[in-house]
C-alpha cells in the first residue's frame, strides 16, 4: 500500500533476528513499548471490535516524550504483536467505518504496511507462528449454531488459509507457547452459551483439549502470556466486574490457580505483558482514576510498581515490547487433506472425575443437527470410532432404559487423518492411562454413518 509508507520511527531501537532472546534480563526490556490507545469513553465489551482505537509507540527510558501514532491511517486498529526477531508487528485494523476488520503486518523499520487477510468476515487477534505463517480469529456463519468464531491460519501473503477449530464457539486471544502449541480463549456459543476457558492444540488443530477451566460467572477477554518459570498468566473478569491477574501452572493448568493481584486493593486488570523474569507491565485502572493505564506489576511481592503512562482520555491496553525472542517449537502434523476421516479412541466410557464408574449400554454420538450413531462400549467401557473430520461432535452416555446418564461431553473434532483419545467422557484431567490395550484397539474403529448403529460387544478371549 503506497500510502501507507511512512519514515522509520525516530529513536525506534530494533533487534534483530538472533541479537536476543525472549526477554528474560533482569535489566528488563530494551527497545520501545509498543500498545492500543482507545478512547476512554467505550466500555470494556466493545474493546475487541472498538471504534477509533489506534497503535501507538512510546520509548520507556523516557517517559516524557510524546507517543507516535502507528496505525494513523486507520479508522481503528489494535492487538497487536511483534515478530520473533523484533522488526515486524501484526494487528488488527479496520481502514474505514464501513470495511470489515482484517489482519495487516507493519514492518517497524520504514512503517510500510501490507494486508494479511481479505476478508468479508472480521478478522482478529492475530499472532505469529514459529514456521512464518500467522493464527487468528475470524468470523463465520452457521445454518444450525449461528454465528461464532474460530481460529485460522495462512501464509503472511494471506495464502494457504485454513480452519483449525471446529466447534460451535468464539475462538479469539490465541497465543503460541514456547513448547509450540496454541492457547486460546474459547466460549461455547451453542445451544446454550457456556463459560469461556481456555483450549490448548498443535497450530494444525490437532490434539485439541481443555487446558484451564475458569469458575462459573468468570469471563476471559484479553490474552495470556507465558512466564520462564513455568507459570501462564492472564486476566479475568467475574460478573460483579472484579478484574484479577491470575497465573496457573503449565505442568497442572486446571489445579493451580493463583491470584496475583490480592495484594493490588480495588485496582482492575486488563492485560499484561512479561517484560523480565520478576516484573510485568500491566493494563490497569486504579482506585483513583476510570481508564486504564500503564504500569509495572513486580512478580516479587505481586505489588503494582510505577505508573508508566495514564491518560483520562484513553485506556491504555495491550502492551508490548519490540524485541527479539525466542522462537517456539516447530510442531510437526500429520494432517493429510486427502482424507476425509479422522478416529477417536475413548478407554472407558463409564470413568468419572468422582472416582466412580457409570454403568453404560450405549454411546450416542450427536453433531448440532443430528444423531450421528449410537455405539455399545467394548467390555472394559472403551469405544473406537472413526468420523468425518472438521465436524465437531459430542458423546453422551445412555443407560439400559434409554435415559440419558450425564450431559454430552464438551464439542471435539478431528482433523484429517488425525488419532485422538481421551481416558474417559467425564474423567478426572490428570489421571494418567492403564498400561494396557482397550478392547476396542483390538476390534477396530466403527465408522459412523447417518444412521443408528447397535453393536454387539465383543465376546472376552
């Protein structure tokens, strides 16, 4: 874009490709702080889609010198991200009022712009993989769940577009941790709406899970990051609109939850970015003031620091640093196109996480319009079957009247040619499996067709 070409930032300080890694010095970060501006008067609800927001950049060593305006050219803009060597960023923006929002990447060094997506549908929340493709969140449109969003990919020529997630969600917020796989925030759109949590996979949609489940009445909004110690740190929000920083660990996500915001008093968190082992930068609106500003948040004592930037005009949200980091692990996939099926193994179908096996005749397998078929599992509760891929689906366990035992399963799908399992449908997440091959190994996966299937369990050798 000609008119998008600007003169490289003055005094922008950039690192390039293997001058460092993530920033993880005590010294903290080194070049500019890179965030969204939105106008003060929008609510935290539109903040995802807002009007008149933009990308600005500010030098931190000095805090007296004016920002700059990135994205000046744009109606609005923001979530953005910084490559992995430092010299790039991709965002989000929208060029006039009546265009829809897509992904553009802005190369730092002389501000020329390109467009990532084009796209009738909004495009969002985008952050860069580790094998130069880019994962965000886009809109789509259901005849049977409606309208949602889920998570694609492409090239950063917007070529080699693809779907990841499948279920009938919002997907948005994702991030790329270290070990190579995504994170994203995931809310159940259909048919009843559900609490969001948070779903880890492989960036091709495979191996997809519950990675952190929030309480109920919490709602997550903004993205996390990943600390060097281990820990995940994010925001939440609970219905009486308390705001917390919270941190879980990535060896038990589901059981590890911390507050690290106790001892900030009635502050309220949006975001936060790590800008060394011990301290974050912090989106927060103080007791005193209604915006959001900018502000250390020491991880020793987990204490508000100084205020770094404040304005009443705008929130300050979505902090960044532009500096090289490490780049995650290249994940390899086994995804194959030419195949249109996928297979799910389940160990034992009756396992719960009250430590208790439900006596189960049948499985019905349900897409969100349809029975898909009904399986009888193998003597020791395991099932085997192969399905259409990129459909979600859900199990639900039936006893021997036909009444229905527990509520369906959370949505899952499966990726073409892809193996996924679970130890059980309702199971405790950190049991690990017996050492030994289900029943339903040894029979063979069932392919489900349209129609009722009844199959008689198999005899014991």
């Amino acid at each position: 874009m000609r008119n998008m070409r600007r003169y490289a930032l003055a005094g922008l300080v950039l690192l390039v490709a293997g001058s460092l890694f993530f920033s993880g010095s005590k010294d903290g970060p080194v070049g500019p702080l890179i965030f969204t501006q939105i106008p003060a008067g929008i609510g935290s609800d539109d903040w995802i889609f807002p009007r008149n927001a933009r990308i600005v950049s500010a030098d931190l060593k000095n805090s007296g010198e004016s920002f700059h305006v990135l994205t000046e050219e744009f109606w609005s803009a923001r979530a953005p991200q910084i490559s992995f060597d430092g010299s790039k960023m991709i965002f989000s923006g929208r060029q006039s009022e009546n265009s829809t929002w897509q992904i553009w990447q802005m190369d730092l060094r002389n501000r020329e712009v390109h467009q990532v997506t084009r796209d009738t549908f909004n495009c969002t929340d985008p952050a860069y993989l580790p094998d130069g493709r880019v994962v965000f969140s886009r809109a789509f449109e259901d005849p049977v769940s409606g309208w949602g969003y889920a998570l694609y990919t492409c090239n950063l020529d917007g070529t080699s577009l693809r779907r990841i997630t499948f279920q009938p969600h919002t997907d948005h917020a994702p991030v790329v941790m270290q070990d190579g796989r995504i994170l994203a925030v995931s809310r159940q759109n259909f048919p009843e709406p559900n609490k969001p949590r948070i779903m880890a996979m492989r960036p091709d949609g495979t191996k997809a899970e519950l990675y952190y489940r929030t309480d109920p009445g919490v709602i997550m909004n903004s993205r996390g990051y990943e600390l060097e110690d281990g820990r995940f740190i994010f925001l939440e929000r609970t219905e009486k609109n308390i705001e917390s920083l919270v941190a879980i660990s990535k060896n038990r996500p589901l059981n590890s939850r911390q507050v690290l915001s106790v001892n900030a008093g009635q502050n309220k968190f949006y975001s936060a970015y790590p800008v060394s082992e011990d301290r974050l930068i912090v989106s927060m609106s103080s007791v005193e003031s209604e915006s959001y500003g900018l502000y250390y948040f020491d991880l020793i004592g987990n204490k508000v620091g100084s205020e770094i930037f404040s304005n009443a005009e705008y929130h300050f949200l979505e902090p960044v640093i532009v500096e090289g980091r490490q780049r995650p692990r290249i994940l390899p996939t086994r995804v194959d196109e030419s195949f249109n099926t996928g297979k799910l193994l389940c160990l034992d179908a009756g396992l719960t996480g009250l430590g208790q096996s439900l006596d189960i005749h049948s499985i019905r397998v349900l897409s969100t319009d349809r029975l898909l078929g009904e399986i009888i599992p193998e003597n020791d509760g395991s099932f085997y079957v192969e399905v259409e891929s990129d459909v979600p689906i859900r199990f639900q366990a039936i006893d021997r009247d036909g009444e229905v035992l527990q509520n369906p399963s959370s949505w899952v799908w499966v990726r073409p040619n892809e193996n996924g399992g679970c130890i059980g449908c309702h199971e405790n997440r950190e049991l690990a499996p017996q050492n030994k091959v289900p029943d339903a190994i040894r029979r063979g996966p069932v392919y489900l067709e349209e129609k009722l299937l009844a199959l008689e369990k198999t005899t014991d050798e």
